[in-house]
C-alpha cells in the first residue's frame, strides 16, 4: 500500500493577479473547465489550425477565461491555468478597453484577454540551447554549454558535464550532475547566465510546475520526493513504501504531479528486489493529496500528460522480449490503450506546446503528425543502416522547431541539431552534445 507523510506544510503560493474586473460571475478557477452548457467546445476535428509560423501565448495568470467571442459578457468555454500555451488563430481585437485574441488551447477555440495593461499574457520566443559537451569547456575539457540555435555564441555555463532543465520562464536552470562513483545525482539551481549557484545536494529528475512557482525533484540517498514551493526550503514526502519515485511530471494545471515508481507492496522495504521489479504509474496533489495508482507498468523517464489533463502517456517495455508499446491512461475511466507500438516509439515522443501535434523518433526517423493522429509527417529521414539515428525530439518553446540529437550505433558521437517542423532549415547546433534542451523566452506582446 502507498502512504503519503508529509514533514510539514508550506504556505499558500503567492497569488495571481485578480481577473474579477474582466470576468464576471465570481473568482476565477486555476482549473481547467470542460465545455460551458451555453457554450458547445469546439472538437478536435473542427478547431481551425493555426500557420506554421502562429504566435503562441502563454497565460501569466490562473483562471483566464477562454470565450466564445472577444468581451466579457460572452459565453465562458474554458478556463486556463497559469502557463498555459496557446496558439493565436487571430488577433488582436479591441473591446472592453482591452485586446483579445482568438486562439486554440488544446481542442478548444475561442478568444482570450490580454488584460488592461497586457498582463494576463506573454509572447513564447526561443531562447539558447543548453547541452553536456565533452570537450567544448577550457582546455578542450568537459562543460555544460549554452548556444544560439544556429550554434554561434557558444558559452560556457558550467565546468562540467550536466543535464539541464530550464524553468518555464528560461531565468533558471536547473543542472543535475551524475556521480560515477555512486551513480547518484548532485542537483544545482542557477539563473540561465550562470550566476546565484544553490546547491541542493543529491537529487535528480528536477521538474518545474508550469507557472516555474514550485519544483519538485528526487533525493535517491533520502528515498524521498522533495519540492520547493517559492523560496521556501524543500519538503520532504514521503510517497512510496518501496523505493523512490522516477519520471516526474506536473499536471498541465499545475494541481498534480505523476510519478513512475515500484509497485510491490509484499516487498520488504529496504532490502533487494530480485528481477525485474512491477512498475506502476501514480498521481497525487501535492504537498499532501492521497497517492494513487492510475495504471501498470511504466519504464524509463517516457511520462507526459495529454494537454488537456485529462490522461497520461507512459511507455511499458517488455524485458523479455523487448516489445515496447506507447500506452495512454484515462484518468477519469482508468481505461488503458495503446496508442503505438514497436519501432513506431522507441525514440522519444512529446506534444507541442499548443497541444495540437505530436513529435514522435521511430525506426524511421523524426515524424510530426496531428495530435489526432492525422497527416503524419517524416522530418527527419533515419540514414542507411540508421547510423547516425536521429531521436529524442522535442519541440521549440515556440513550437515550429524540433531540437533532437543525431546518435551513432557506436554510442561515442551524439550532435544536437534543428530543423523546423515541416523539415526544412536542419541547422547542427553542436557537432558533440547530448542532453540538450532550448529554453524558453517570455516576450511582450508585440
């Protein structure tokens, strides 16, 4: 059975801006809503498709109203929590004395306010991509490098080598730092220019809540979750009687965080789990929410939740014969299905920021299709013998570009390379860089 103790509890997040003057009818929710009953949400089907090049948005405050026209007294569809994505159908029109947008948040369409001032939302740009480069640092050594996309401006960010996870807004950058000798992680927290360094001692999996308010991450030593809330010092959780969470993954809301993590009640905890042990996926509230088990199975750092929050994806590998199978958990039915299989997901797979395309690496190469499974696309051709194989894609915080790494068979060459998302513009950032990621930029409306 899995329990959850908390060794405290830390206060309330600091609040969002009040959006009562611009959307009558009470506070607003920092839960995303279903379809209004005045208002029919648009399907998936029917939501028009923005340009390749759209703007996207990004909502710097919870409970955003999605409406049905440009003004405060049309028809609520949805509500957006903080740090929500959208992708600008059209836009912007004037009324109530603010600009409004028509935009497509997941499957649903409709049109949002950028506040009086422009402060409910922010342009997503692109900012530098960070990667581990084994001999790009002084003296030819090993360093965590930053670079522009076109790879001008390399930098070096810090003396060794890291995986490095910006925080939503791109001012911070968490860098986990592997221990060969112990095979434990040391955790640092630092801004995105290398300066006011913390260190947060053994840690790894570091995931960002979408509004960059709290951070979560995994202490292997303590055998424990911890998370920072603000500025407030990490508490600890315990959510597991048999081993350490893995896979962390914040809620598009915000509100939860799953985890992928043994599954094995009749095992005496603390002592070895010989073979292969159960895997299960699991979702709780933190800091003290009960902890529950949404689904079986679950392998390697593969757990994204759909867009919309309403499911998980998660990659289930057979160690005995090593089938994979790409699998999505309703949350609300519990109803598992498998989406891909085989070579279709053995490479990586991850949703745009506006939730309407999917990035996947196959045996294949790098394909971009709709996020209904429509119109599949390859971008990135595997090479004869797939050496190098291109994999590990994910998208451009502006989601028209597709950073992914091209890997040799032999395993000693990876290079970090670009290419828009209709395959044109490839573009080598680094000829040696691994673990790389593009961190993203919150911009004025123009």
């Amino acid at each position: 059975m899995l329990v959850l103790v908390g060794c405290g509890s830390p206060g309330a997040a600091s609040p969002s801006p009040s959006l009562a003057s611009a959307t009558p009818g009470g506070t607003p929710s920092a839960t995303v809503s279903g379809s209004s009953t005045q208002e029919p949400a648009a399907s998936a089907t029917a939501a028009p498709s923005p340009a390749p090049d759209a703007m996207l948005l990004r909502t710097m405050a919870a409970g955003l109203r999605l409406r049905a026209d440009a003004g405060v007294d049309a028809d609520v569809i949805a509500t957006l929590p903080a740090g929500a994505t959208v992708s600008v159908l059209d836009g912007p029109t004037a009324s109530d004395g603010m600009a409004w947008y028509h935009v497509r948040f997941g499957d649903e369409v409709g049109w949002i306010a950028a506040g009086e001032e422009g402060e409910w939302l922010t342009r997503v740009a692109n900012g530098r991509i960070g990667f581990a480069c084994p001999n790009c640092g002084d003296d030819a050594g090993p360093a965590t490098m930053t670079a522009q996309p076109d790879g001008t401006d390399m930098t070096v960010l810090y003396p060794r080598l890291t995986r490095i996870t910006w925080s939503p807004d791109g001012s911070r950058v968490a860098l986990e730092e592997a221990d060969a000798n112990t095979g434990r992680s040391e955790l640092l927290l630092m801004a995105a220019d290398g300066s006011d360094v913390q260190s947060l001692g053994s840690g790894s999996g570091p995931a960002w809540s979408p509004d960059g308010e709290r951070f979560a991450y995994v202490d292997q030593a303590a055998e424990a979750l911890l998370l920072i809330d603000g500025d407030r010092d990490p508490l600890g959780l315990t959510v597991t009687d048999v081993g350490v969470p893995g896979s962390l993954a914040w809620s598009p809301d915000g509100s939860r965080l799953a985890f992928i993590a043994i599954d094995c009640p009749e095992c005496p905890p603390g002592e070895p789990i010989v073979g292969e042990p159960p895997m299960s996926v699991f979702v709780f509230e933190p800091p003290g929410g009960a902890v529950l088990k949404v689904a079986d199975g679950g392998w390697g750092g593969h757990l994204r939740w759909l867009p919309d929050g309403s499911g998980l994806t998660f990659v289930e590998y057979d160690f005995g014969s090593g089938a994979l199978e790409l699998r999505v958990v309703d949350l609300e039915s519990g109803a598992v299905r498998i989406l891909a299989e085989g070579d279709e997901i053995g490479y990586g797979h991850a949703f745009s920021p506006d939730a309407g395309r999917v990035v996947t690496g196959t045996a294949n190469g790098i394909v971009v299709f709709n996020a209904d499974g429509s119109d599949p696309r390859t971008v990135v051709p595997a090479t004869a013998q797939a050496n190098p194989m291109p994999q590990n894609p994910r998208w451009s915080p502006d989601g028209q570009w597709v950073l992914y790494d091209m890997v040799w068979v032999t395993g000693d060459a990876i290079e970090t390379w670009v290419i828009r998302s209709d395959g044109t513009g490839a573009t080598r950032v680094a000829e040696l860089g691994n673990d790389a990621s593009w961190q993203p930029v919150l911009e004025p409306l123009p």
